[in-house]
C-alpha cells in the first residue's frame, strides 16, 4: 500500500467535502438559525486538513486495489468525522459519539438517528443531514472521479471498493466517464422528485430534504414522524416509486434514458427484486388486514406498499409504526431487510442478485445429488457466472453473518435486549435505518450505550462498502504490505532526487 499517495488523495477529498459543507449557510441566512458562522469554521477545519495532507504527501500514480481499500474506508471515516461537526456545534447534540453516528448514518445511507425529536435542529443542519445522505448515495469516490480528474489515478481501484454488488460494471472504458453518467442519472432522479413533491404541495426545503433521502435510500427526514407528517397519498405514492428507482440498478437506469425500455425486464435481478416487493406487499397487507391492524383492505394495502418498498429498498423512511403489526408480518420485514436492492443501485443489504445467485446454487447442489454426473453451469440471465464469482457471493454470506453475530453478541452484551440489539444490528449493516422494538420506527438510537453505537457505526460502513472492503484492511497481510509515504519535502530525498522511501519494498 502506497501510504502517502493514500493520504494525498483523502486530503484532496477533504477539501471537495468542505466545500459542500457551504451549501447550509444560504438556509442558515434564510431561517436566521444562527448557524452560518458554524458552517463556515467546519468548512476551515476540513480544508485546513486536508490542504495540509495534499501539502505533506506527494500523489502517487501507481495505485494498486490495496492503496483503493484503504482510500474508500479512510475517507468515510474522516468524512464521517468532519460532518459530525455542525451537528456538534448545533448544541442539539451534546455528545460527540452521537455527532459521529449521526454523520456516519448519514453518509453510509443507513438513516438510523439518535434524535428523539428531529425538529430541534437548525434548518441549515437538517439540510447538512440531508447533504450528508446525497453525497453517500451515489458515493463520495464515484462523484470525486467525476468532477476530479486529478483522482483519476488509480479510479478503477477507487470505484471497485466503493460500488456494490458481486460485480463492478462500467459504462464507459473511462472510469471518468462512467462516473460523470450515473452522477448525472442520480441528479435527474433528485430534480425530478423535488419537482413532483413541491406539486404536492410540499414546500422547497422539505422537497429538497426528502429527495435527497429517497434517490439516496438514506431516510433521513427533516421531520420525527418522518412521511407520515403529509398524511398525503400523492406524497407516499410519489416516494414509493422513487424509493424503488433508487434501489434498483443505476446501469438499467442508463439503458433505460437511452431508449431501451426493455433491459430492465431483460435483467434477471430486477425481476426477482420486482416480483420479491409485489409477493411482499400482498402477503403482508394481508396479514396485517386479517389480524386487525386496519380496518379498510385499502388502508392495509397502502401502508404496506410503502413499508415494504422503504425497507427493501432500505431506505427506511415511515408511515406507520411496524411494532405494532403482527409477528408474521415483522419477521418478513426483516427478511426484506437482509434482501436489500439490487446490485449497482444506491441501495444496502445483501442485494437481490446475491440471493438469486445463492438459490441457484442451492438447486445446483441438489440436481448433483440426484444426477451425480450432471455438469450444469449457473447463469443470470443469458450470462454464464463463474466459479470465482459464486466464491465471493457465498464468501459475501458466509462473512455478513460473522459480523452479524460478533456485533449482535457485542450489542447485547450491553445491556441491551435481544430483539432491540440483533434487528439493529441487521438495520445498520444493511443500512436501513430503523429496526425492531426499541429502534423502531417510532422509536430511536439514541438510547443505546456510547460502545453499542459505535459498534453500529461500524456496521454502517462495513455494510455501505460490501464489507469485503472493511475486512481486508483488519488483516496483518495488508499492513505488511504498506509502504513508507513519500513526503514532498524529505530531506534525503531532495538531496537525492530520489523519492524518500525509495529502495524499500511493498506491492501495490
């Protein structure tokens, strides 16, 4: 690992964050929150670093996937820490643990919130929150590649540690180009859905605030009883769809602005994604019709279309409190929960075309047990899978349910309850927002012991970053491999003219 290069280039991403850490003040000025000046030392801070870390490191042009892992996870980290800042100087949120799980809620997507009554923080914060999830959405690093040539070195391996899914695939030959279209889809999606809420009769700011939370899947909403504050069918239908888009894959998404309507029926995971939302809506409206919990079949069937799509597409937006629902209909939710979106969306969880991939095999194994001699193949769709890609789905599997139990254990541990600790667990690590019982929808995080928090923090971003990307770097093997960071103003090396840790070893 090229230590130095890492460092030039998160320093590089600090300053572009900082930049977005401006974009509150004209609300702050609007509402008179008082927070402008707040916004304006965050920005400091954060381009202070990082203009230090670029001046310090020199950038290194033969970045290798290591040096990719370790940017994508230090960035979230640092990111995570510098946008826990104006919640902190907010004076809402005393504790800078709960300022941390904040931020990292917020850029991972996952929406969990330690905040019993939203309302209470400043505008121009409810809008840094919302921020938060629309750069995490499509992701930091992507958006970096789009609009910072000068990160170009070593894009692919930047974009394989941050994209989702079993496979990474590109538009484009240019990682650039790539980037720069499914930034641009994921902008469409965002104006296009601030236009339709404020038709609805939802004002500018809470349109903006509730687009970026739906196109990013994050579920972050400037308001504690969260969609349900509209009571509007239009507002909840018009979320669902978008919901959906959101969690479905940015490439079909491409095909689809071109002109080819019919990729999206021609993708195998879409249409397990699809037919897994509609079987769940039926059966869960059903449910919740039959024992009680509405009256009117309608009722349980709109409540149900939006809380099956707002937690299969983890988002994690509400309208109703599922706490309240029947066992059956609970035990489903998190199922959906451990489903996610497809791969390639903005989407968490395990994603659809693992589970599609892990059921293949399944049926695989079996058809060899009654025909020993059968030589099959797996395929999705008209594309054969290689062996090496379901070693990684079921290593995928094999390592979600490690981190499940080891921070279930940890949660639990705790003190806190069985049914509170494992549906938190699973809500953070697929990056939903809320949980079960005491994380309900209803309910929140704040409660939770300070170390139950940043054990879920940590959740958050091994699930954000396919959780591949956050093991390797707990391996000794990849710090072995890291090398010495080349400073731009080594004495040795200025008298040498050579790079200062020249001769030393380390692969990429």
């Amino acid at each position: 690992m090229h230590t130095g290069g890492v460092l030039n280039i998160f320093g590089k991403l600090l300053v572009l964050t900082s930049l977005f850490l401006l974009l509150p003040i004209p609300f702050s000025i609007y509402y008179d929150d008082g927070m402008a000046a707040a916004f304006v030392r965050c920005a400091l801070i954060g381009a202070g670093v990082g203009l230090l870390l670029v001046a310090l490191f020199r950038a290194e042009s033969d970045l290798g996937h290591r040096d990719g892992f370790a940017i994508v996870v230090l960035s979230w980290l640092g990111l995570s820490l510098l946008g826990a800042l104006p919640f902190y100087f907010s004076g809402v949120v005393p504790a800078f643990i709960d300022c941390f799980f904040e931020s990292m809620s917020g850029f991972t997507t996952t929406g969990s919130t330690i905040l019993p009554q939203i309302e209470l923080l400043p505008k121009s914060v409810l809008f840094w929150r919302a921020t938060t999830q629309f750069l995490g959405g499509m992701g930091i690093i992507v958006l970096s590649l789009a609009i910072l040539p000068l990160l170009g070195v070593g894009g692919m391996q930047l974009f394989q540690a941050e994209a989702t899914g079993p496979t990474k695939d590109r538009l484009t030959p240019r990682i650039q180009d790539t980037a720069r279209i499914l930034w641009g889809v994921y902008l469409l999606f965002n104006l296009a859905l601030i236009m339709l809420l404020m038709l609805g009769g939802v004002d500018f700011f809470n349109a903006v605030c509730h687009a970026f939370a739906t196109i990013s899947t994050g579920g972050f909403s400037p308001h504690s009883t969260s969609v349900a504050y509209y009571n509007s069918g239009y507002v909840e239908m018009v979320i669902i769809v978008f919901m959906f888009l959101g969690a479905t894959s940015f490439t079909l998404h491409h095909q689809a602005f071109r002109g080819h309507l019919g990729e999206y029926w021609h993708s195998e995971e879409f249409r397990a994604y699809l037919g897994m939302t509609v079987v769940a809506v039926i059966l869960i409206a059903g449910l919740n019709w039959g024992y009680g919990a509405y009256e009117g079949v309608g009722e349980a069937l709109r409540s149900a279309a939006f809380q099956v799509v707002s937690i299969q597409s983890t988002t994690g937006f509400g309208t109703a409190d599922f706490n309240l629902w029947p066992a059956a209909s609970q035990v489903m939710l998190v199922l959906l929960m451990l489903v996610g979106g497809c791969a390639g969306s903005t989407g968490g969880g395990i994603k659809a075309v693992r589970i599609l991939l892990f059921f293949k095999f399944a049926r695989q194994q079996l058809r060899n047990l009654v025909h020993p001699r059968n030589v099959a193949t797996i395929k999705l769709g008209k594309v054969k899978v290689g062996p090496e890609v379901m070693a990684a789905v079921l290593g995928f599997f094999s390592l979600y349910l490690v981190v499940f139990v080891i921070a279930s254990l940890v949660v639990t541990a705790l003190g806190v309850d069985v049914l509170t600790g494992t549906t938190a667990v699973i809500s953070t690590l697929s990056n939903i927002g809320p949980g079960l019982h005491l994380v309900g929808p209803a309910a929140h995080f704040g409660d939770l012991p300070p170390l139950a928090k940043l054990v879920l923090a940590f959740c958050m971003l091994a699930g954000r970053l396919e959780l591949y990307t956050v093991a390797v770097l707990l391996t000794p093997d990849f710090w072995q491999m890291a090398r010495r960071p080349l400073w731009r103003f080594g004495k040795r090396a200025a008298a040498a003219g050579l790079p200062e840790n020249s001769g030393h070893g380390g692969g990429k």
